[in-house]
C-alpha cells in the first residue's frame, strides 16, 4: 500500500515510477486517485462540520428550554435532526471512498510497489542485470532431464498423480523422496544454525486479510486456491510476514528474522504452457522461506544478507548459479527491489530461477498496519524482505541433474549424506 500523502505531495514520482513498472497510462491513474482522495478529505470535513453544528446546538437546546423559549428549543431540535442525517450521509460517503481508494479491492491497493532508484529499466527478464555468478557449469557428461532420469529410475511417477490429481503434481518414491526430504531438513539447518533464523511452523490455511496484507489480494486470486473461507499459502511468506500484523514491535526486537519449511500451493493460472512437464513448476511444492522485519535503515543491508543466506545453499551444494537484479517490469507486485538467484540445469544449457530475495520496504507494512516503536518517536512502519531459502522441488531438480551419472544415477551431495542413513546414491 502507498502512502496517500506521499502521492499527494510529489505526483509526478508516482507517474514516473508506475509508468516503468508498465502501467499504461500512470498520469490518469494518479489523476483518479488524487480525485478520489480530494472527495474523500471533502466528506470528512463536511462530517466533522456537521458534528461541530450539532453538538453546538443540542447545548443551545438546553439553554432555550431554560428560559422556556419553547420555540427556539423546538428550531434547535429540528436542526439537530437534520444535523444527524447530514452526519449520516458524511459517514457514508467517507465509508464508500475510502473502500474505493484503500479498501481491499481499492483503487490504490492494487498498485504496485514502487522500485528502488538503483533497479534497472526494463519490461521483462531480458532486462535483468547479471551481478554475481558462482560455480562452474559441468563440462560433459551426462545431461539428462531430471523427469527422463526420474521416471527411469521409478522413483519419479507423473501418470499415477495425474490420475488422482491433474496435471502439475508428481509422485516422489524410495531414495527420491528421501533426498527431497533431506534437502528441506538441510536448508533448514542451515538458516537457523548458522544464519540466525527463527524456525517457525505457521498455518498453511489464511484468511483473505492475511493474503491482503502480502500482496497477493487482490491483484493474484486467480493463481490462489480456495478451500472454504480460507485459501491455501502460495508461500509462507504470507504466514511469516503476517506475524507482525497490527501489532507494534520494540526497535530492539528488530531485526525479526524468520523461517519455515511448509508446503505451497498455487494454481499457476498464468503458465499455461510453461514447464508443464516436471518438478519445476507445480500446483503443490515444499519451500523453505526466509522473512526479515527491520527498521527502514536496516533493510538494505539486510536485503543483502538474505540473499548470501540463500546463496549459501546452494554453495554447500555445490551447484553453479548466478544472482541476477531484476529489471522494473520483472519484479513481483510488493517488491521495490529483488535479486533472482538462477541454478544450472544440463538438460537446458541455462540457469533458471531456484530463489528469489525481495525487499518490500514499507509497502506490506502499510498494508498490515505493522509498525515497530523507538524509544524516542512515534510508531513507525517496518519495513519487511522475503526470500526463498531454497525452492526445494527445484534444488532437487538441480541435483538431480548435476549429479547424474553415466549409470543413471544421482549422487548425493556431500552436505547430503547426514540425512541419508548411509546412502551415497539415489536409483
């Protein structure tokens, strides 16, 4: 959520910044939205004046009837009255145009965060920034896709989950499951042992605030799935992130730093087409997520810090991957600033996404009524970063593909092999 002072008192930075982050049309945008404010400000004055009115007559009820002007008591009621539903029609009216302008399906709600001044321009991933690359790509051997090599071993099963799920699920079996679940433990262990993190178990079923206050209502609905009056998590950066909702957190507190291994659930209504065989995009994955609520000094820094702790991963697996900064038109809907961190497949001959580390300033904070207390000073809003830590359908997807052998096989990689019970190969 914006904050509607800061549009009021510099327009034209709302115009320039929603026109790069493809809005058409961003000058009458901001035009209605300003509209929209002024009749709301104009509602509550008039409401407040009214109020003033009848409060200053209903004294000058008593009085009149004091001095048994009986007339003048009875001119006062009747203005009362009329005061009372002028009063009425300003509640209404201010009630209808905030709705219109902050509500859930406002108008200033659904737009997008504005990005920080050192993202670059650009309308999609071709322009995203190579910053960091780390690892070397595999030269030779095999190169199989990870859904060949997984249904060739009999331990990767799409027709079975087809049959009773639809498209986008698969069945993990034998030492295959074994490694996705060693893979999530790993992670983990290693946010909250060497990172920091707090591991926390959150509820996978939240209410539609909760998705409000992250960004996802109302723009992405479509791509959420309902169950009753709650809606499954497409990450749990909803439930993490919503921990600090409504309330007010001490200064000291902060940095907040969170994480959970949970199932996610999105109905990928925009992918139609995408990756449509495999693991890498699926209605239903496990992903461990990292959350940080800091102060609004603290959270560059720590948007940097986050995205090492993921890239930690992926080193002590050893995986060659590189961190992109993505362009204004690639960004996700909270962020004003995001780093990709895209892992080497073989069977592709490229990198493709495996975590993505975003600073959301105070956008979701707004939207959350999250703020954090100083000693000195008012409350303030936090600012809140999420990250994956990693996607762990795709970093199975990773290793299966970068350690393949000549025999079919996948080795387990040496940070691995704690959680495997003596296993060194999975097939």
């Amino acid at each position: 959520m914006h904050d509607i002072r800061a549009l009021r008192d510099n327009p034209g930075q709302f115009v320039a910044g929603w026109s790069s982050r493809g809005v058409e049309d961003a000058q009458a945008l901001v035009d209605q939205i300003l509209s929209l404010d002024t009749e709301l400000r104009a509602a509550q004055t008039a409401g407040q004046e009214a109020l003033a009115r009848r409060n200053a007559a209903s004294k000058l009820i008593g009085a009149a009837m004091g001095r048994k002007d009986m007339a003048e008591a009875d001119r006062l009621k009747a203005e009362v009255e009329t005061l009372k539903g002028e009063i009425a029609k300003s509640e209404a009216d201010e009630r209808d145009l905030k709705a219109k302008l902050s509500g859930p399906q406002g108008l200033l709600a659904a737009q997008k965060n504005l990005a920080a001044e050192d993202v670059p321009d650009g309308e999609d991933e071709a322009g995203n920034v190579e910053t960091a690359r780390w690892g070397t790509p595999r030269a030779g051997g095999p190169a199989k896709d990870h859904a060949d090599l997984g249904e060739a071993m009999g331990l990767l099963d799409f027709e079975a989950a087809a049959r009773m799920s639809g498209a986008r699920f698969a069945v993990l079996k034998g030492g295959l499951a074994r490694l996705e679940r060693a893979i999530g433990q790993f992670m983990l262990d290693v946010q909250t042992t060497e990172h920091g993190y707090l591991e926390v178990n959150p509820p996978y079923l939240v209410r539609d605030e909760a998705m409000f206050g992250t960004g996802q209502l109302p723009k992405f609905e479509e791509d959420l799935f309902r169950v009753g009056e709650h809606l499954l998590i497409p990450t749990a950066e909803v439930s993490l992130t919503n921990l600090v909702r409504e309330q007010i957190t001490p200064e000291e507190e902060l940095p907040l730093r969170l994480t959970a291994l949970t199932p996610c659930f999105r109905a990928e209504a925009g992918s139609a087409g995408r990756d449509t065989r495999g693991l890498i995009r699926q209605h239903q994955f496990h992903k461990v997520e990292l959350v940080s609520i800091t102060t609004p000094d603290q959270s560059d820094a720590e948007h940097e810090r986050m995205t090492t702790c993921a890239e930690a991963v992926l080193q002590k697996l050893e995986l060659p991957y590189r961190r992109m900064l993505l362009c204004k038109g690639d960004m996700g809907f909270s962020a004003k600033k995001t780093f990709d961190l895209e892992v080497w497949l073989p069977s592709q001959g490229t990198y493709r996404e495996i975590s993505s580390v975003s600073n959301c300033g105070d956008f979701q904070a707004r939207r959350m009524d999250a703020r954090f207390k100083r000693k000195e000073g008012k409350p303030e809003f936090v600012h809140t970063l999420n990250g994956s830590g990693l996607a762990v359908g795709r970093t199975l997807v990773a290793i299966m593909e970068n350690y393949q052998d000549e025999n079919g096989k996948i080795a387990v990689p040496a940070a691995l092999l704690p959680y495997m019970g003596g296993a060194t190969h999975v097939g």
